[in-house]
C-alpha cells in the first residue's frame, strides 16, 4: 500500500531534486552560449590587419587541413586546418586566413577552443620546443612568452619582421561563460 500523505522532507527531496535539474539545466545553458561566444571572438576580431603571405606556395580552401602542430613536452599533436569557424575548432586547431603560414617570416596565428585542443597550452612554459609538419616543410619554434590580454585586443594580429606563430585561446581555462580574455602563447621559428 502506498502511503498518500508525504512529509515535509519528502516535500524537501522533492524541491531540491526540482533545484538540481534546474541548476543542470541553467549551466549547460550557460556552456554551450559561452562556446558559441568564444567561437566567435575567435572567428570574428573587431578589425585584423590585412596581410598578403610572402610566398604562398599552396592555397587552401576553409576547413582544409593544412599541417599537424606537435607540443613535445606535454605529448600532443593538433591537427591544423584553415580558418577558425565554430565546425574548425571543433575539429582541431584553426590558421587565421588573414595571417601568413607557419614557416613563413611573419606573423602566423593559430586559434582554438580553451576546453578542447587548447586546453594544453596552460602547460606550456617559456622555451619549449614546438613545431608544425605541413606539405612545405617542417617548422620548429621556441616559446618566448605567454600573456593574458582582453577579449578585444587585437595586437596578436599584428604583421612581424620574423618568423612568428601566435597562439591564442579564450582564458581563463575552466571559465564557466563568456570569457573575458585571452591566453597567448608567442612562439620564434628557428629555422629561418
């Protein structure tokens, strides 16, 4: 026989189970407008300076995939392709199409999701070692520096007179929403 009358802590089990699914619900809400977001900071800078690659030996269409970087000292590999769309990023890292290609004597940017592919760039430290294997070459570079800037800062997208790769991801890493900065990570090519 089931009892018809419930106590006030089964009212109690009840209301929290209701706050909980509520409070899942609210956050998850929450994640997936904050991954759409920093998909669009990261695809959609308030004015990148327009450059023109030094030689571009093979162009390549959105979505292609256009090398593999390898981060030695945290044991990962990062497919690379062109452009920095939401479906982009979800696949790997992406080249800002504006910037000029790893290896080339220049600025070379590479964005991704901070709670994906990304995320092992808060393991890096100053002078690891890290390069890119594409179809031209393989690329080696030194970090040089790491820094936290503002979501709209748009020096990353700065033209170089050396060979540079720019990474750059939403910080900080374990943000729940929209976040407020960005993580870069300013790596020299050595073999230029």
């Amino acid at each position: 026989m089931i009892n018809k009358h419930l106590t006030i802590w089964d009212w109690v089990a009840i209301l929290l189970i209701v706050c909980g699914c509520f409070f899942i619900c609210y956050n998850g809400s929450i994640f997936y407008k904050s991954h759409l977001q920093s998909a669009k900071h990261l695809t959609s800078p308030t004015k990148i300076v327009e450059q023109k690659p030094l030689s571009k030996q093979t162009s390549y269409q959105e979505g292609e995939k256009i090398g593999t970087l390898y981060l030695p000292t945290v044991k990962k590999s990062i497919p690379i392709f062109e452009g920095t769309s939401n479906a982009i990023l979800k696949k790997g890292a992406g080249h800002f199409s504006s910037s000029f290609f790893p290896g080339e004597k220049n600025n070379s940017i590479l964005s991704g999701h901070r709670d994906t592919y990304f995320r092992v760039l808060k393991d890096l430290q100053t002078k690891d070692l890290l390069y890119i294997q594409t179809e031209t070459g393989k690329f080696y570079y030194k970090v040089r520096k790491m820094e936290i800037v503002s979501a709209d800062d748009q020096r990353v997208f700065t033209p170089k007179s050396r060979g540079i790769l720019t990474l750059t991801t939403c910080y900080p890493f374990y943000y729940i929403g929209d976040a407020p900065k960005r993580y870069i990570i300013t790596a020299d090519l050595l073999n230029n």
